[in-house]
C-alpha cells in the first residue's frame, strides 16, 4: 500500500510544480496549439496556448512508478513495463502529429495514414511482448482470449492454431488500440474534459486492480479468483498516472495553461488498451469508458449520416461535445456533466466487475 500511495502523491507532485516551467520551455520552442478555422469560433482564441502537456504527465508518470519501487519489496514487473511501453509508443506517434502542427503553423498534422501505421507499429511490437514475456511466475501478462470481466471461454483464439491464433490476436489488439486511442483522441477537445474523464477511469482501474490483487488465485483460490499476472505493480501504474493527471488538472481546467496534444491523448490510450487487456477487461471498457464511445460514434454517425444524406448533418458538429457548444451550452457546462457520465460509466463498470465475482463466488444476494 506504501508503494500506492508514493506513486500517487509523487506523480501529482510532479505535474503540479512541473507544469509552469514547461509552458515556458513549449513556448520558447514554438510548441503551441493551431486552430482549426472550421471549428467553434470560441477556440480562436485558444491558439497560442502550448501544446505537447502529454510530455509532462508521461514523464511524471514514469518517475512516480520508478520511485514507487523504492519501497523495500516491491519489483519491477514486465506487465508494469509494457503499460508504460505502450504509453510511450503511442504518445511517440501522438508527439510526431503534434511537431508537425507546431512546425506547419496549422492544424494539419500526421495524416491518418501516418497514424494508423504508427499506431500499428507499435501493437506488433507490443503484442509478442505481452503474450509471450513472462514474470518471475513464469505467467505473461496477456492471454490469447477475448475478455469481458475475465477471460472469455468462447472468445479464446488460441483454439485457431499456432500462427492463425497469432495473427487473430494482432488483428484483435490492432483493432482495440486504434479503436480506443482515437475515441479518446477525439474526447480531447475542451479544457480539462479528457484529463477528468481519464481521472474516472483510472481510479475505476486501481480499484479493479486492487480487487485482482486481493483476490488472486494465488493468494486466495477458488473458482472466482484472478490470474492476473501483476495486479500489485498494474495498480501502481495506475495510481501514478491517477496522481500525474490530478495534478495536470489543476493547470488544464478552463482556462487552460496548457494542452496535452495528441501526444498525451494517444498517449493515454494507449495506457487504457494496455490495463484492459492484462486485467482482462477489454470488452467491460466500453462501459468504464462510455462517454469514449459516445464520442467516437458521435464522429462515426456524422460522417454516415452526411454520405448516406447527400450532406446532411445530424449533428450540428462532431464530436459531440461540439455540437452542444454550437446549442449554446457553456464550455463549463459540457466539460462538467460529461465528466459526471464518465464516473457513472466508470462506477457502472466497476460494479458489473463486482458483481461477477459476486456471481461466481456464489455470494450474490448474500
């Protein structure tokens, strides 16, 4: 618990004092948000604003999780390592979009191409990781199976066959990461919305992962166990992204300081794709994650409806939180009741995690 609690009060330290002297860094080397012109125009007077947050909070992150292990018998794990792999992989390809707006003077970045190939890079590189390094238990951190709140009987691709089992899993972890990294990519588009919005999530995580810890086939068996390769050093990493975002909120809430970019976004789901899969929550995410989803199809159903209809929209803009700006809704107002869905979401999906172990622990209604 020490190792928890030093990872969370480390990381928010960090991006609390962190920040002000990295705006002055960005904005000595010209890293500062371009506008879209096509967009609301009460962003126009966003541009200027640094860019490149993601940076930060990454960083801290890393520390904080380093600084965790301090902690006499606490170990470096291979599932801790490729949660912050993956987050560095995908910010890697979200800093490269970002440069080349900042270098562009526009809004214009890598193209979806560019990203897509990026992104893909970094799953085919990860995945063998995760399946195949195992920790000191000889377990990797990830199965051949499709997860729900635990592993899948029917979902599991390993009854394919050696290389076709392979190439089902890449296809499936491709299409998790790109789905989820641009969803949250997309939520990025008001001060502070998708910072809070991950803070729901995360903490929906470190409570999973305390529970799989707690309740681990290791340290109590049984037929609702987990196994959970590394729950103990899953939610460190959790707590200390938990703790770098509750102090990167503090400079990114309306008006914000400071813009994570796609560095932090892509980032940041790259961390969610890493945490669902090894708690073998990949499905249940997209009830932790509602309002990802809701925005993400929002952008879906805008670009249909406007090919099926000839030019129709059925949004007044997307994503979503665009179209209640352009209904007249403050940016307040939209930032604030979006980020009470995200925590109904995320307690929703804490909940229905609860309940299947209730239900298998033949406890439910006890």
């Amino acid at each position: 618990m020490i190792s928890l609690i030093v990872a969370f009060c480390l990381g928010g330290a960090l991006t609390l004092v962190g920040v002000p002297p990295a705006i002055k860094v960005l904005r000595r080397l010209g890293w500062c948000q371009q506008i879209r012109a096509d967009g609301p125009q009460t962003h126009l007077v966003k541009k200027g604003t640094p860019t490149k947050g993601g940076l930060i909070f990454g960083l801290a992150t890393i520390l904080a999780y380093l600084a965790a292990h301090l902690v006499p018998g606490t170990r470096i794990t291979p599932s801790g390592v490729l949660v912050l792999f993956m987050m560095v992989g995908m910010g890697a390809v979200g800093f490269l979009d970002d440069y080349l707006k900042t270098h562009r003077r526009n809004s214009a970045g890598l193209s979806e191409r560019g990203k897509v190939i990026g992104q893909m890079l970094v799953v085919l590189i990860w995945t063998p990781l995760a399946l195949w390094w195992p920790n000191t238990r000889g377990t990797p951190a990830a199965t051949w199976s499709i997860s729900f709140t635990r592993d899948l009987d029917w979902a599991d691709l390993a009854r394919w066959g050696g290389v076709v089992g392979v190439i089902l899993v890449l296809i499936w972890i491709a299409v998790l990461s790109f789905a989820t990294t641009n969803a949250v990519n997309f939520t990025d588009g008001l001060d502070g919305l998708l910072v809070g919005t991950a803070i729901t999530t995360m903490a929906a995580y470190v409570v999973i992962c305390l529970f799989q810890m707690r309740q681990s086939c290791l340290v109590n068996p049984g037929p609702a166990c987990f196994t959970t390769a590394d729950p103990h050093d899953l939610a460190i990493v959790c707590c200390a992204l938990l703790g770098s975002l509750a102090g990167y909120l503090w400079w990114a809430c309306r008006p914000a300081r400071i813009f994570m970019g796609d560095t932090g976004s892509l980032a940041l789901g790259g961390v969610f794709v890493a945490i669902a899969v090894f708690t073998r929550t990949e499905l249940l995410f997209a009830v932790i994650g509602v309002l990802y989803v809701m925005i993400a199809g929002s952008s879906m159903l805008q670009r249909y409806y406007f090919k099926l209809t000839g030019g129709k929209r059925l949004f007044k803009m997307a994503p979503l939180h665009h179209h209640f700006e352009l209904l007249g809704w403050s940016e307040e107002t939209i930032t604030t009741r979006f980020w009470i869905v995200s925590a109904i979401g995320a307690g929703a999906g804490v909940m229905l995690f609860y309940g299947d172990w209730l239900l298998r622990a033949g406890l439910l209604g006890v």
